[in-house]
C-alpha cells in the first residue's frame, strides 16, 4: 500500500504538469495563429480600402479631366460669345436667334470689281420666328472665306485674334437686317501672315458661315 500511494504520489502530479504543458502549447499555437491571420486580415483590409480608394481616385481624375475639357471647351471664343449672347438675351427677355430661324441672304454689290476695288457683299438676315430674337452678327459667330476653285485666298479668322468683333443684333418678327461686308482684296495666311499679295484677276467664291454653317455664297470677278 506503501508503494502504491508512493506511486499515486509521484504520477499525479506528472499528468497535472503534462496536461498544462499541453494546453499552454495549444494556447501558444493560437496565439501565435492569431497575430498571423489579423495581420493577412489586416494586409487584405488595407489592400481592398487601398483598390477601392484608387478606383475613387481614378474616378475623381476622370471626372475632373471631363471638367477640365468641358471648362477648355468653354473658353473657346465661340462658347464664350454663346454664353455672352444667352446672357443678354434672357436679360433683355428675348430668346436667342438659331441658325435654323434665320433666313440669310448674300449677294455681291457687282458682278465684277476691277482695279483697286475691294469686293463689297450685301448680307441681308431676317428672322422667321413669330418673336424677337437676339442674333449675334459680329465676326465672334461669323466666318467668311473667299476660294478661287480649291485654293483657299482669304479667311476671316486668320488675323481675327483672341477678342474678334461681338455685335449682338435684336431682330424683329420678318424685319430684314442689311449689312455690307467688304473683302480687303488681299490674300491672308494663317497667323495673319504677310497679306501683300494681290490676288489675281478670275472668278471667285465668298462664303458666309453662321455658328459654323455655311448660310450663303456669292460668286463675282476680280478684273
């Protein structure tokens, strides 16, 4: 009996002290487990916040090169003489003259134009809504070229510079508006080049565009 509670003596405390080391191992694995898993957890949180805020910043970039071309665009003269136009219009109460309620009328004063004179069109423009509109008749929403065949001679926009002429124009129901436009008679580079050069007698083609649009053409001789 001696021996045996000697044993019970000696044993017990053995399987006490193996059954905490394996518990505190299978603690330690866990613990160990843990940090591994937050930090992948954390690392895959931080990578989708990191995609996800660099597809909103690809997105906000996007968006702000959108504005930013829609604000380019805006500054062009012909924009800005638009909106020029759409502010005094809603001031004044009217509403704006579109291309497709004009009725735009141009013819040379002569048919031929000799010597030292300069080429000279009649531009007649009536307005076929029921109301008064505001049209602009200035060279900010005008464009005129003369062509001789495919050769281009002289436009209006070559040396039409960075603030070209802005004439708002109130037209009346069916009240034509006369203009007379004259062509210098020079040839005109892009950059508004040198522009000494006489263009030669022969048949030209004077083209008035609105907004863009061609709205008429007069044909005549240079003698």
């Amino acid at each position: 009996m001696y021996v045996v509670r000697r044993l019970v003596v000696l044993v017990v405390p053995v399987l006490v002290l193996a059954l905490v080391v394996w518990w505190l191992a299978g603690r330690g694995s866990s613990a160990s487990a843990d940090p591994r898993q937050t930090a992948a957890s954390a690392s895959t949180s931080t990578a989708t916040k990191g995609a996800t805020k660099g597809d909103d910043t690809k997105g906000e970039a996007t968006q702000d090169e959108t504005q930013e071309q829609s604000a380019l665009g805006d500054g062009t003269t012909d924009d800005e003489a638009a909106s020029a136009l759409e502010r005094a219009a809603q001031a004044a109460g009217v509403s704006v003259c579109r291309v497709d309620d004009l009725d735009v009328d141009v013819e040379a004063t002569a048919t031929a134009f000799a010597g030292a004179d300069k080429p000279a069109f009649r531009i007649t423009v009536t307005s076929t809504l029921d109301d008064a509109c505001l049209f602009e008749a200035g060279d900010a929403n005008r464009r005129v070229t003369v062509t001789s065949g495919e050769d281009l001679v002289w436009s209006s926009t070559h040396c039409q510079g960075d603030d070209p002429e802005s004439r708002p124009l109130l037209l009346g129901p069916g009240v034509p508006s006369e203009e007379v436009y004259t062509w210098p008679r020079v040839r005109s580079e892009k950059g508004c080049g040198s522009m000494q050069s006489t263009p030669r007698a022969g048949t030209y083609t004077a083209t008035f565009r609105i907004d863009g649009e061609v709205v008429g053409k007069a044909v005549f001789d240079l003698r």
